[in-house]
C-alpha cells in the first residue's frame, strides 16, 4: 500500500523518510519527490508499505506527526486519472 506523505521538511531525503517511517513495518520504497531542474525537494514523498496493516498504522501514528518543525500529512495515495493528471509545465 502506497502512502502520500506531505509537508516533509526540506532536510528529508530517500534515506531520511524511509527510516522515518520503518518502525511501522517493511518498506518496499521511499521516495521524496524532487524538482527535475533544481533538485530539490518539493516537500512532499510516497513510502510503500508491504501489508495495508502496516500502512494503516503508519497513517495513525505519523499523520500529523511533528518532524524538524513541520507536521507531517499522511494518508493514503490516490491514484492518478484523467481528472488528476500529473501537472506539466512545458
């Protein structure tokens, strides 16, 4: 199960978020996303969980968790569609 976890503060990395959120089960992949020009992080990430038990549990207990002075949001990622495409900024 895929979790959206925003507001992550700028000083989050791969590595970072996955131990973040590692004592709540098994990570498959943690991911900060991050400007294709600058590099740098845009604040938000997804994190992979191997079970919905795991996941669900990481959401109660992160979910507006205070990190580095930033409270986390934490829920479930929604898939994209065609009424929420990826942005394009060409």
């Amino acid at each position: 199960m895929k979790l959206y976890v925003g507001n992550l503060p700028f000083s989050v990395d791969d590595e970072k978020l996955k131990e973040l959120f590692s004592v709540h089960g098994k990570i498959e992949e943690a991911t900060v996303i991050k400007d294709r020009f600058s590099g740098r992080s845009k604040g938000f990430g997804f994190v992979t969980f191997a079970t919905k038990e795991e996941a669900e549990k990481a959401i109660s207990d992160m979910n507006d968790k205070e990190v580095d002075g930033r409270n986390l949001k934490v829920s479930e990622a929604k898939p994209m569609t065609e009424d929420r495409p990826r942005r394009s900024f060409r």
